[in-house]
C-alpha cells in the first residue's frame, strides 16, 4: 500500500486505450469495499463511458474538469444525502479508495470535485451533472472520478519534500 500510495499522483492524461471490463470490475468492487459511517453506505456510483456524456460532464465547470473528455471512464460519486448525515465522508472516502485501486491495476485518475461548485450563469457543477444523469434532488453529487491508462509521466512526490511539520507527536 505504501508504495502505491508513493506513486499515485494525478494524471490528467490518457492514453486512447479502452479500459478492459476486468479492470472496471475491480473498480467497481473497490468502491463497494468502502466503509462508510454506520455501515450506511448511503453511495450511488455512476460508471460512465459513453464519450458523448463524458464530453457533456467534462464542462461541469469552467476549469479542472475538461480532462474528462479524454478518460476511458468517468465515475459519478453521488450519496442519498437523506439516508446519511455524512454522505460527504462517505463519497469522499469511496472516491479515493477507486484511485488508489485504479494505480493499483495501472490506471491514472484524477479527482473532478463537483460539490460546492459552479458550471456556468449561476448553475451549480451538481444541477449540471444532475441534469445529465437524470439525477434527483436527493442525490447529491461530490465528485467525478477520471479514470484512463496514463499518457503522462508524473514523478512520486520525494519524502523529503513531505511537510513533516504538520505532524504533531502528543507524548
Ligand atoms: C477534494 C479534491 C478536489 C479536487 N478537485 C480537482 C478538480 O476539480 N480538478 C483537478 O484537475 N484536480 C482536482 N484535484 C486534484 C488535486 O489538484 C491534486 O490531488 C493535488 O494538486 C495534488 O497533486 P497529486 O494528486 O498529483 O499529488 C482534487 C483533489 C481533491 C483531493
């Protein structure tokens, strides 16, 4: 784990390749292996990797985002914001455990965040990407996950640039 944790870094880059479904399989697997408070798993994950509606969710917003167009899939993390006060947690938690799987089996990935954020003329990222998959309001969306084999070389972060300071040792 720790050397996956070393190597991951966001890749924002794909190569043309399809994703084989064995490797979604496992993506799909590691999402639903993510603990959640209470065991509620109050999740919807949407996996997505029609090229015309990852072109439609790449302009959730006007920067960080336009990437998705490129990737083999794109991951909607949405929770029932009803079944769960920590929905947030939640999402966030299974969107990062699909990354570290996805280094795991060699697929890049980059996190799009979509709560809390703007599309464009007031519209909130959420009621765009709701709009796209016909989304309730009780869903609520956190992030999409972009997932692609990587046509960039990003090098892991050395250790010693790591900001031990922010690491407090209570005796
Ligand atoms: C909560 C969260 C939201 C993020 N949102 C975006 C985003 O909307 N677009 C993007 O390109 N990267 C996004 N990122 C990726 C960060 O920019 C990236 O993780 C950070 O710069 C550190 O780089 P690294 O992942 O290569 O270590 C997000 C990451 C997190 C954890």
């Amino acid at each position: 784990m720790i050397d996956i944790l070393r190597k991951r870094r966001s890749i924002r880059i794909y190569k043309e390749k399809e994703i084989d479904p064995d490797t979604i399989d496992k993506l799909k697997e590691a999402a639903l292996r993510s603990p959640s408070s209470r065991g509620i798993n109050p999740w919807r994950f949407f996996f997505v990797a029609d090229k015309a509606k990852l072109a439609r969710l790449s302009e959730a917003k006007e920067h960080g985002s336009a990437f998705l167009k490129d990737a083999g899939l794109g991951v909607v993390v949405c929770a029932d914001e009803r079944q769960s006060d920590v929905w947030i947690e939640d999402c966030s938690i299974a969107s990062i455990i699909m990354q570290l799987a996805g280094q795991e089996v060699g697929l890049g990935s980059c996190w799009v965040q979509i709560r809390n954020r703007l599309h464009k003329d007031g519209q909130t990222s959420e009621d765009y990407v709701r709009n796209i998959l016909d989304l309730p309001g009780n869903v609520r969306v956190e992030s999409i996950i972009s997932f692609g084999y990587p046509d960039e070389k990003k090098p892991p972060v050395p250790k010693e640039q790591l900001e031990f300071d922010k690491i407090v040792c209570v005796d």
